[in-house]
C-alpha cells in the first residue's frame, strides 16, 4: 500500500541499513527521512512533522529506548523499534518506553512495511456500528472517528492500539476483557503482559489517579473493563 502523506523518519546508526529501508519505504510511497543518532533525530523533530518513527535501539551515546523515553513526555507520534534483542522481557521493555510496536533483527522488510501499513491504517480494524461517544469525566472518544477529547484542550493524541482497546472495551460497556482476549482481537504481536502496558499507559492519560481507575477498571483474577459516564 503507498501512502504519499506519511512521513516516516528512520533512526539508526547503521549507514546501511539506514540506507536500505530509506529505499525500500520510498518505493512503497512514503516520504522517508533518516537519522544517525538520538540527537539527530531531535534536529529532525524540531523542522518536521512525522507521521511514524522506526528506531534502533542499539545506537551509541544515547540508546533508542532512552530516546523515546524522553519523546514520550511531549509526543505520542507512533514509533516502531528495531532491535537485535528479541526475547519477552526486551519486547516489553519497548511497550513501556512508548513504542507502538516492536520488530526483532534480522527482519524481512516486508513485515516492516506491513507493520507501517499497520499502525498507520489504525489496525487492528475494530468494526464500529455507529457514532457512538464515550464519555469519560472530561474526555470523550468518538469509537467512528477514533478521536480523543478533552472538554477544555481539545484533541489529545492516542495510539492506534488504545484507539482499539477503547473501541473494544467502549463496544460492550461493564464487559469483562481477559488480557488473552484482548490481545488475541488486537494481534499484531501483542501479549497479555504487552496489554498490560498499553492499559497502563492509556489510564494515565485517562485517569485523575491512574492507580485508582474510575472508569478503566481491572477485574482481579478476570480482566479488564469499561465503565463509562
């Protein structure tokens, strides 16, 4: 699938590598920059609006992780992180730095593609019957539009997999969600331990006190669940 709008900026310090899939996304349609380092990336951000990252998390001085730690505190732009490491834990370790995804060396960079394709299509597709609006104290979710609001700033930034999680739970209002339901309708690699993430990261922007939930609730020994307004 082209997409001539997107903008993805590649991060990595591998001139190669860089090279290579800054060819390979250009064939495919997209308008791709590149970084050497954390600090190049940073100059990148400040010129340019990016639609998508890929970071590497091995580079010198300051690691892809460290990097998108520190993003995280202003930006929710997707990013996908690339790394030689590809066992749970470090997978993990990537969800709680921010990342949208995450893709083991060596790759095939068709599944990166379709990754990209992925999170910029807002997939997983969750079907969405009408309008409908949740509302959540000050914010609101339109389930059709998958737009965040609150009532006094206006539009705040979701990832496409909390767009999915809040389309699934918001669907079936006080449902019960098991961690492995939840992760088995999302797919794209995710895991009960990596729903457990993007919920805690999605009450945090949610929540008055994300440890005491009001409206995204943990069911103990069953799940997750959706209490709306």
């Amino acid at each position: 699938m082209g997409n001539d709008c997107a903008h993805i900026l590649v991060i990595d310090d591998d001139l190669r590598l860089r090279s290579l899939l800054q060819r390979y996304l250009q064939e495919n349609g997209y308008a791709v920059s590149c970084a050497k380092d954390a600090e190049n990336a940073r100059m990148f951000l400040k010129q340019y609006i990016f639609d998508l990252l890929i970071i590497d998390v091995m580079m010198p001085n300051e690691t892809g992780l460290e990097f998108l730690q520190k993003l995280r505190k202003d930006s929710d732009v997707p990013a996908i992180v690339l790394t030689a490491m590809g066992e749970t834990e470090d997978r993990i370790s990537g969800l709680e730095a921010g990342a949208d995804d995450y893709l083991p060396k060596p790759f095939e960079p068709k599944e990166l593609l379709l990754r990209i394709n992925n999170i910029l299509r807002r997939v997983p597709k969750v079907s969405v019957e009408n309008d409908k609006l949740l509302r959540l104290g000050k914010f609101s979710f339109n389930m059709a539009t998958k737009e965040f609001c609150h009532e006094e700033t206006g539009l705040v930034h979701i990832t496409p997999v909390e767009q999915s999680i809040l389309c699934i739970l918001g669907q079936k209002n006080g449902q019960i969600f098991t961690r492995e339901k939840l992760a088995e309708i999302l797919g794209a690699g995710q895991s009960p331990r990596s729903i457990d993430v993007q919920v805690t990261r999605l009450r945090k922007k949610i929540e008055k006190d994300s440890k005491n939930p009001r409206y995204l609730q943990t069911v103990r020994g069953k799940g997750y669940m959706l209490l709306t307004d």
